[in-house]
C-alpha cells in the first residue's frame, strides 16, 4: 500500500513574523556579525518554515513494504507460505512465518538552488532603476531568509539535503554541516545568474535518479545570461534551463521556483529570447510551479503556497517555444 504525502494542521498557532522587521536584522547581521542577532535571525526563519512548511502541510510519504517475520506465537499464519517452507526446511516451528507490513519512511532528497547574482543585489536594482536601493528592500536579502526558512524544517526532515548556490560560477553542492548560515548570509551577490550551470551540476550528480522522492527548491530570478551582449550565446543558457528542467521533471522530481520580483522598472527588459518576467513564464509553461515573492510580507505565503503546489504535482505542460 502507498500513503503518500498528505496535509494537517499544529494545535500551536504563533503570530505571524514580521518579515519586513526580519530583513532588516538580517541586513544588520551581515554589517556587525552579532551573535545574539545572528541566533534571533535564524530562530525567527525557523518559525516561518516550521508555521508553512513543516508542520502544517508536509508529512514524507511512506510506503507499505510486505516482511516476512518469524513465528512467536502470535500474529497470522500463512498456509501456503507455512507449507511450502516446511517442504523445504521440514518441521521447524521456525518455517511458520507469519507475514506482516512494516511502514517504511521513503526516502526524502532535498535540492536547494540558490541566486547569488549581482541581479538580486541593492547596488545592482540601484543602478539599474537610478534610484536609491536599501540593502534590506533587496531581493538578495529575502533569498537568504528563504532559504533558511526552508533549510530549519524540510531540511531537517530530508535525509539528503545538498545546497548550489550559483552567480557567475557555481559552489557546491553542500550539506548543511559544509555551508554554515553565516557564511550563506555573508554571500555577495556578483556576476550573472548562471541557473544552467547550478542545474548542470545536479544531473552530473545524477541526482534526479536518486531513489526516494526529490524535492527541488529554486530561489532566485535573476535572468540566466552569459553577460557578453552575445544574443546567440544568451539564448542557448536559457534554453539549456529549460531543457535541464523537463528532464528533470520527467524523472519526477518535484520543482518550486521561487523569483523574488520586488522590485518593478527591469523585470519586462528582454535579454535574449526573455526578459525576468518572461522567463519565470515560460517556467511555468513547462510544467513547474512558480511562486512569486513581490514583497517582504509576502515571503512565508509564498513559500507555504510553493510547497503545497509542488506537492499537488505540476501544472499544465505546453511548449517550450510557440
């Protein structure tokens, strides 16, 4: 028997987070590397994982498995099993076997993707809108809070956790005694958003073939480009994220993206065949689940309604291209 994974509530309900509060002691830390300010910072994102995603909507999907024990007195006899074992071994109260389910937790393989490009970064937006840019009002900031939201519940559920942060170049994958929250906030964000490059270094780890279920969370929105004005070039990076996702997804792994559009003016500007609001578009055309964050307030909504529709599987598949 299957029971896969289902949804419930926690008797404790605990006021909701300010997040716009927390980006700003998130963007403290990273001037001042407090202690007490780091351990509030991360027992505050541990709320909102454990209030959005943990407790609230995911238990790990089990599988029935038959075993055969041996018979101590008690349980159900298997005739047929019970005869043929003693045709075999003879008449041993030890060839009386009684069959039984055993509930086996199947295996869970957690993937977290995460943009470090100077796309998400204030100094970036800043430049780009001609405005002046608060390191806290940055899409960087609230990346950061996600992802280790998600890292203080479904990554203490998983059995393997591997973490890619990717920019211009990639790092990892880590687990998460490698890649310590402190060095994660301390990231800065250079170079362009090299998705392709993260999502390569997945399938030469075969990850998508892992068995158990694969869950892969991708926070981020900047536009995958190689960053020379090559428009051929531009096009093949974006194309390749598409391509390396339907492969994915054809393997079953489960896919949220997550882009962090908080900030309007650039994410309609189309560098090669896309611009930002295009491309998380055509994510969604094939097949992904794309949650959009827009603001701070929205962040534990965004990451509560990405997991609910990574597990109710994906949506509608169309073309890549028209």
């Amino acid at each position: 028997m299957f029971k896969g994974p289902f949804f419930h509530k926690t008797q404790e309900q605990k006021e909701p987070v300010d997040t716009s509060e927390l980006a700003k002691l998130c963007t403290s830390f990273i001037e001042d590397s407090n202690d007490v300010t780091f351990n509030t910072l991360v027992r505050e994102c541990a709320d909102i994982g454990n209030r959005n995603l943990r407790f609230n909507f995911y238990s790990p999907p089990s599988l029935g498995l038959p075993d055969y024990i041996p018979y101590e007195g008690r349980g159900t006899i298997d005739i047929d099993r019970t005869i043929r074992e003693i045709g075999t071994h003879g008449r041993r109260l030890e060839s009386i076997i009684a069959r039984t389910h055993m509930k086996q937790k199947q295996k869970t393989n957690l993937a977290i993707l995460i943009d470090n490009s100077a796309q998400m970064t204030a100094k970036w937006i800043s430049e780009k809108l001609e405005q002046k840019i608060l390191p806290e009002d940055s899409p960087q900031i609230l990346i950061k809070l996600a992802a280790i939201s998600i890292l203080e519940s479904l990554g203490r559920m998983a059995d393997v956790t591997n973490i890619i942060i990717f920019g211009e170049y990639v790092e990892g994958p880590f687990n998460q005694s490698q890649l310590s929250y402190k060095e994660l906030l301390h990231k800065t964000g250079s170079g362009p958003a090299r998705l392709d490059l993260g999502l390569a270094k997945l399938l030469q780890l075969e990850w998508e073939i892992r068995p158990g279920s694969r869950l892969l969370f991708i926070l981020g929105g900047g536009l995958p480009y190689i960053g020379e004005n090559i428009l051929i070039d531009d096009i093949e990076i974006q194309v390749n994220v598409l391509y390396y996702l339907e492969r994915m997804m054809r393997q079953g792994v489960k896919v949220v993206y997550i882009p962090f559009f908080t900030k309007e003016g650039h994410l309609d500007e189309r560098v090669g065949a896309f611009s930002p609001r295009g491309f998380a578009e055509k994510i969604r055309q094939i097949g992904v689940n794309v949650t959009e964050i827009n603001n701070e307030a929205s962040l534990p909504l965004g990451l509560r309604n990405g997991l609910i529709n990574m597990m109710m599987g994906p949506s509608k598949k169309m073309p890549v291209f028209e």
